[in-house]
C-alpha cells in the first residue's frame, strides 16, 4: 500500500505543524495538506483527494462533528477521524453517532495516531485506549435501551415485527395470523412508534439486528 495520504485541521498552529512532521517521520504517512480555517477543508478534500481527514474537535466557529456532518452532506465519503483533548463520553458518543470513523486523543503517542490512520483507512473505527471503557459504557447503553424498546411490544406486535423481517407485506401477514388487512396497519403503526422507527425496512433490519422472536414482548 503507498502512503497513506491525509489533511489535518487544526486550529493550533504549533500543534499543527509539529504533529504534521512526526505523521511524516514514520514513512507511512504524507500530510498533503493541513489547515487551521475549517472554511478550506472542503476545497483542499477536492484539491488532494487524501485517503483520511483529520479533525480537531474544538474550533473557532464550528466544531469537527458538525464540520464533518456538513462535509458528508456535500459528498466527502473519506474516513474521517476526530483529534481532540477531550476525554468527555458525551463527545465520544456525539463523535461516533454522525459518523466519525475513530476518536483520537490529543495525548496520544505518535505511532499510536500512525497505526489508528492506517487502520481507518483500512474501514476500522478506531477509539483511543484510553477511551475504551467508555465507549464499552456507550455500547451496554446501547444494547439496554434496544432491550428495553423491545419489551415495550406486545406479543402479537413481536410477531408482526418478525415477519416484518422476513419482508412479508400487509396482506400476507394478515392472512398468516388470520386478522385484518387494517389491524395489521395498525400494528405496523405502533412498532413503528415504540421503536422509534421510521419505515417497514428499518424495522425490519432492526428484528434481524435483534434476534427477535415471535411472541417475545410484553403480555397486555
């Protein structure tokens, strides 16, 4: 694989320029550019074409999440990892919700940052060490709340949802529960609802997603 090509934005000059060279002395990776105007990521990703992004977390007039949100509304597909001082959970969690392929510690060693780049750009996330136990915290969070989502249906919704999954439409499930066409929709409605979903596909990927079993949920 040739070297890893990336752009670094930070706002601190000095950081900037020094992280750029020890990026640099590892052979691995070329900083093809680095810039401390979150206004001129967008013009040098189309200028450089560089394989991973590099964002600080806390700039001037726009943060790196919502500066990476907006770079992913224009297109921008790269791996995108967040370089902060922050050891916050919340920033974390904000950081891998829009997407963020890894969140980087300001702290960490140079060739832990090498090895996290060339990662990301193989499609790893990648989390600073010292991060990992919260974000192990943000998983288990996770999992309860889908756990706690699902014991908010009814047995006969669980069974809707499960066919659901298996892409059965309206009419082919009422006629394998042997109820109507609009209970079914009204169903589909309430799964929809307490799931926090919105469409028959999602809820589908959600019952694959979550092993779910027929006559599983709450009895009313």
């Amino acid at each position: 694989m040739n070297h890893t090509r990336i752009i670094l934005v930070d706002d601190h000059t000095l950081f900037r320029k020094g992280l750029a060279e020890l990026l640099e002395q590892s052979g691995q990776i070329e900083v093809t550019a680095f810039t401390g105007n979150p206004d001129e990521v967008s013009m040098l990703l189309h200028a450089h074409r560089p394989d991973v992004l590099i964002l600080d977390l806390n700039m001037p007039g726009i943060d790196g999440i919502t500066l990476m949100q907006q770079l992913r509304a224009e297109g921008h597909t790269l791996p995108v990892l967040i370089l902060t001082l922050s050891e916050a959970e919340d920033d974390l969690a904000r950081a891998l919700r829009a997407g963020a392929n890894g969140y980087l510690l300001k702290s960490m060693e140079p060739d832990e940052v090498v090895d996290a780049i060339l990662r990301a750009r193989r499609g790893e996330t990648v989390v600073a060490l010292a991060m990992t136990a919260k974000l192990v915290k943000l998983y288990d969070q996770k999992d309860q709340q889908k756990g706690s989502l699902l014991d908010s249906l009814t047995p006969r919704e669980s069974e809707i949802l499960t066919h659901l999954s298996r892409g059965e439409s309206n009419k082919a499930i009422a006629r394998s529960l042997d109820i109507s066409h609009d209970t079914v929709k009204l169903h589909v409605r309430h799964i929809l609802a307490k799931l926090n979903l919105s469409s028959r596909v999602e809820a589908a990927v959600f019952a694959v997603e979550n092993r779910v079993a027929p006559g599983s949920g709450r009895d009313t």
